[in-house]
C-alpha cells in the first residue's frame, strides 16, 4: 500500500489532473460566494455549478497525456474520448435529471403542503449547463498546459 501512494505522489499527470478537479470545485465556492453572497461548502462537496470539475479533471488528463506522449498517440485518443463522454454526460444525461428532480420537488412540495407526504427533497443541482461544461474544460485545458 505505502508503494502504491509512493508511485501516486510521483504521478504528475494524476497530480495535474486532480489538482484541476480541486481548482474546478474550489470555483464553485468562489463563484457562489460572489453570486449569492454568502459562503457555502455544499459547493465544493457537491455535483453541477461553474465550472465543471469533472470535465476539468477529464478535459486536463486528455490535454496532460497529449503533452506528454503526442495528441497523436494512443493514450490521447483515449483520454479525449473518455472526456467527450463526460462533457456529453455532465450537459446531458445529469443536467436532464436535474431538471426532473426540480419538477418533482415542486409536486412534492404541493403534496407536501396539502398534508399528504413527508419525505425529503431530491438534489436537483446534478448536471451542467453547456457554459459550465465549457468552463470546466478550459480550467482542465489551462491546469494541464500550466502544469506542463
């Protein structure tokens, strides 16, 4: 186990790469401070808001890897297309499903209201907008670049 955090803390593509996710999420605490002026963790624990951590974390492997070993190489074309998965993803199926948990919150919030339910609420910050997810990719983009 101590080999395998060893040969993890020399990883500088790994590094990179997380190091754009925690960029990415410490942005959204940023951002939603100077939007709703006030501070909240939720944020950075959290999925959806600007930018993107996972397609930062994703678009900064892809961009990583392209540097080190060519963007004609094997590890590239595998890294973008894991990341275009995921812009695909965080703009589509999530954000989709966060739209339906905010629709069903308001039927629960009726029902709720007429005495007939009582069960919490479904997180409807899931997915990302298209700006979001643009974000999120060029902060990967600029950490990889940075890092390199």
């Amino acid at each position: 186990m101590i080999e395998i955090l060893a040969q993890l803390s020399r990883n500088k593509i790994f590094l990179t790469t997380l190091s754009a996710w925690l960029i990415a999420q410490t942005l959204k605490v940023f951002i939603g401070v100077v939007q709703k002026r006030k501070f909240d963790f939720r944020l950075f624990v959290g999925t959806g808001g600007m930018p993107s951590s996972h397609v930062a974390g994703a678009a900064c492997l892809a961009t990583a890897l392209g540097l080190d070993y060519g963007f004609d190489s094997a590890y590239f074309a595998l890294a973008a297309s894991f990341a275009i998965v995921v812009m695909f993803d965080a703009q589509g199926v999530r954000r989709a499903t966060g739209r339906q948990a905010r629709i069903l919150n308001k039927i629960t919030d009726d029902i709720y209201w007429k005495g007939k339910i009582h069960d919490g609420r479904l997180r409807e910050l899931i997915g990302h907008t298209p700006l979001e997810v643009i974000g999120g990719f060029l902060v990967g983009v600029l950490i990889a670049v940075l890092a390199h």
